[in-house]
C-alpha cells in the first residue's frame, strides 16, 4: 500500500513531467473556504428543494423561493476567499503544467486565486442577467433590491425575469464549455479530479474521458468515487493540504 509521503512524491512526479495537464473540480474544492456542499447535510439542498428551469421560467412563486434560497447562498459566496489548493492550480497553470482548469463550481474562486483558463460547466454566480434580453447586472445591486422586498426581479427593459448565469436542475449544460471542457479532457497528459464524488453526469465523465483519452487520472476526495477503480492514484487527504506538499516538492 502507497503512504500519503508516497502518493505525493508520484502525484509530484507526474505533475512534474506534465505540460497539457487538466484539473477537474468539485464542490470538495470550495468547502476549503467556507462554502457548504449544496448536496451535502446542511447544504441548501438539504433543507429547501431545488428550483426547475421550467418552474423557474413560469411560476412567479418559484422565483421567489429562488431568490430566497440564493440570499442564503451569496452570504457564504461574499466571506469566501480562494484556498490553498485554489492557489497551487493556478500556480502551475503559470508554470506550464496545467492547461486549463473545468469546474462544476459557480463561486469564481478559481478566477481571484489567478487561474486563467477556467471552463465553468455550471455558470457563474458571478453574473446576473435576464432570461430573456440578455441585459446583465452585478449580483449586488440585484441582491440589494430582493432584500429591499422585491422577491422576484425582473429586467427593466422586457420584463422577463432576471436569474444569475449559473446551470439550474432541467436546463441544459452550456455548448460552447462543454465543447472546450472535452478538448481539453482529450488532449491531457494528467488529470487531477479535486473534491468531485464524480456522479453528476455529464460532467463527472471528462476525468474518465481524460483517462481513456491516456491520461493519468488521480483522484483527491475525502469519501469513496465511482472512478477510483480506474484511477492511477487515489488521495482521501484534504486537497489543500496535498497540492501544498506536493508544490513544495515541486520547488513551485
Ligand atoms: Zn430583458
């Protein structure tokens, strides 16, 4: 059996070698700063259903119950501040050996620890715009007017409602990163699956399509993933924690 001091000497070497590699992010990464795994216990999920695209669109109550449960999400956005293993990416995206970074998250937090490449398969929350016209407004202002009792914006200039750009249940993943998200998948030399369960499909299948395409996949997640078993390392240590050793290694 490998010991966590082995596991980071071959997740350093591989890393090492690396000039096209590609890291895949989940909601594992931004609990390191604070923000709840929606799916979690104690998640959003947990305690309120998920709103549906359709619903969302045609039921002015759903709007509401939307924009009550994102109040409670953007005061966990507005404390987050990028961890270490945020910062380790982008670090060796700056040194040539990660290409590029496709996330399931919606916080930008790979943007302000400095990652440039970052193909946001959910959206952001970082923008707000309406569904209709496309008219876009900083999530503050918009936030602003819901707690000052307007419980479901809409757009001043077609009326239609106002959402932030991120992926709801029923809506269908953006073409353009999807597209961008499997090329990088296929041309990578490693892959690094980072605080995903890897069961939400269809993004939890570019680490595996990295792996057929003749990536080495490694996997760092607390609890156990469907792709462990074809995984050429797997890490249950923080992903913090392991990225900063193995960046030391790495004189990064
Ligand atoms: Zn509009």
């Amino acid at each position: 059996m490998m010991t966590d001091m082995d596991a980071i000497e071959q997740l350093a070497a591989w890393l090492g070698e690396a000039t096209r590699g590609v890291v895949f992010t989940g909601a594992g990464m931004s609990t390191e700063s604070g923000i709840a795994d929606f799916r979690s216990p104690g998640g959003v999920w947990s305690r309120h259903k998920p709103v549906m695209y359709d619903d969302f669109l045609y039921s002015r109550e759903e709007r509401k119950r939307y924009w009550r449960m994102r109040l409670e999400l953007y005061k966990e956005f507005e404390k987050a501040k990028p961890n270490a293993g945020h910062f380790a990416i982008a670090k060796l995206e700056a040194a040539g050996k990660v290409a590029g970074v496709i996330t399931q998250n919606i916080d930008g937090l790979h943007q302000d620890a400095g990652s440039r490449r970052v193909i946001e398969l959910h959206g952001t929350a970082r923008q707000m715009a309406c569904v209709h016209c496309g008219k876009e407004w900083p999530p503050d202002w918009i936030l602003e007017q819901v707690r000052a009792g307007d419980e479901a914006p809409e757009c001043d200039q077609c009326g239609k409602p106002i959402k932030a750009r991120t992926v709801l249940f029923g809506q269908p993943m953006p073409q353009g990163p999807m597209d961008e998200a499997t090329a990088l998948a296929s041309e990578a030399d490693v892959c690094l699956s980072l605080g995903s369960s890897l069961v939400v499909e269809p993004a939890a299948g570019f680490p595996r399509f990295a792996k057929f395409s003749g990536a080495k996949l490694i996997i760092i997640n607390k609890t156990e993933t469907p792709l462990d078993a074809m995984a050429d390392l797997v890490i249950r240590e923080g992903i913090g924690d392991t990225l900063s050793a193995v960046m030391e290694r790495l004189g990064l």
